[in-house]
C-alpha cells in the first residue's frame, strides 16, 4: 500500500511540474502567442474611434480634474504604431490637461545621474496626464541590448523598475502600460513603406535598421520584463499591432476602462459614457 501510495504521489509530482513547466512555456512566449488576425474594418472603426475619444474626454474631465493623475506607458517594436496611437489618444483631450514625452538616448548630464532620474521630473502634477514614448523599460531593453550597461545592472533594474512603479501606484498615480507589437514582416513592409513615401521617409533612421538585425534579442528581452514586471499594481497590456485601427481602438479602450474604474471605485460622477466601464 505504501508503495502504491509512493508510485501515486509520484505521478502527481510528475505531472504537476509538467504543468507548471507548460505554464511558464506559455507565459515567457507571449509575444508568440498573440493573435495578429485581428482586424476593424473602417466603418467601425470610425464609429467607435469616436466613440471611446468621447469617454476618454468625459473621464479626463471628471477623474483627472478633480486631482487624478496618470502615466501611459507606449513601448513596443519599431514602427508598431505608438506614435499613431498616442495622437488617437490625445486627439479629443483638453490640451492643457495632459503631456507627451518622446524619450530617446539621456542627455550627457543625465547620464552622470540614476537612470530613473529624468523620468522623476516628468511625473504627472494633480490633474495631469503624461505620456511616455518610450520609457524607464529602455533601461532592460536598448540599453541591455546594445551593452551600454552591464549585466548585473539591467537585472537589478526590474527591480527598481518594479519598486518605481509601487511607489507611484501608493501615491495614487494610475499607471497604465502599454506594449504595441506587429510581426517581423509587418515591421518590414512597414519600413519599405516608410522608405518610399517623402512624408514618413524622416521616420526611418539607421538604428531602425540595426535594431530590426537584432530582432530575436528584442523580443527575448521583451519576454524578460514581461515576467518581471508584469504586476497587479501597474499590469501590461500587449497589443497585437499589424492591423493599426485596431491597435488604437485598444489603446483607447485600455486607457479609457483604467480611468472608468478609477472613478467607480472613488465614487467620481461622470457624463454618460459609451462603452467604458
């Protein structure tokens, strides 16, 4: 009996750490897994583009007027569509009550400081909205990459990263991150379009190029902070991005339903609102 008992627990180990390790399989993969056949076609996206621009513009009135803040966090693939999305985002919004900030490589003299430094002194003042093109994640994504800190410090910074974040969220700033994703092809018809056309042609540079070689490392580094940083407190939301309406209606829709809860759980009266909530 005890043997049988043995054999039985033993199977259940067994089958338990294949659980798990299917688990983790599906977890550190989610950039593969996602579905890029996602589409909106342009009568409804006309339709609820106006739609959720009108509750973001209600909620921005009512949940960040009276002292909310919030940070929106854009990172993604090159030529995934932030850009497109943020405009989408801020196109109804009251100019006053909101920031964008495009982050590139940090000054000389940021340099010499902590990492977090110069994204300390953008935060959100009661009232505001501030968006990150790009953000605090270059620390575990560019900068690992391309070596321009070592190993120990980019594994330290999840973190600080996830320290950060609390910090902000105990003070009561929502924190809403958002990863835009398109295939390797898509990025690649995207960057011939970009190429071809006098308009967009500024949006390609060099280190386009160079980080699209470097292609496998970026989503592996990408996988990495998804795990580590995936938090109850400031969660991710990964976007499928080939099709580009649909990536704003769910920029928009993620944005707009962080703000609605905000206000259900403070009690925040609103207008109306067409599909938030």
């Amino acid at each position: 009996m005890t043997a049988a008992l043995h054999c039985y627990a033993l199977g259940l180990t067994r089958r338990s750490k294949l659980w798990m390790a299917q688990r983790m399989s599906l977890q550190n993969s989610r950039l593969k897994h996602l579905d890029q056949t996602r589409t909106v076609d342009k009568e409804r996206y006309r339709a609820e583009l106006h739609a959720w621009q009108y509750d973001l513009l209600s909620l921005q009135q009512a949940v960040l007027r009276s002292g909310g803040r919030m940070i929106i966090v854009a990172q993604g693939m090159d030529a995934a569509g932030k850009g497109g999305a943020i405009r989408r985002l801020v196109r109804r919004l009251d100019p006053r009550g909101y920031k964008v900030y495009p982050i590139g490589a940090p000054e000389r003299w940021e340099q010499e400081k902590h990492y977090l430094y110069r994204f300390w002194t953008k935060l959100p003042s009661p009232g505001e909205l501030v968006i990150f093109d790009r953000s605090w994640y270059g620390r575990v994504l560019v900068e690992r990459i391309e070596g321009f800190t070592n190993k120990s410090r980019w594994q330290q910074a999840y973190r600080e990263i996830n320290e950060f974040e609390r910090a902000l969220v105990d003070d009561g700033v929502l924190v809403c991150k958002l990863w835009f994703h398109i295939s390797k092809d898509e990025q690649l018809a995207r960057f011939k379009a970009r190429e071809n056309d006098p308009h967009k042609a500024w949006k390609l540079t060099d280190e386009d190029w160079r980080n699209r070689e470097k292609w496998d490392q970026y989503i592996e580094a990408a996988e990495d902070l998804f795990e580590q940083t995936d938090r109850d407190v400031a969660p991710w939301t990964i976007i499928a991005a080939n099709c580009k309406r649909y990536a704003r209606l769910e920029a928009l829709k993620t944005v707009a339903n962080c703000l609605a809860k905000e206000a259900e759980l403070k009690s925040i009266d609103t207008l109306p609102l067409n599909k938030a909530g």
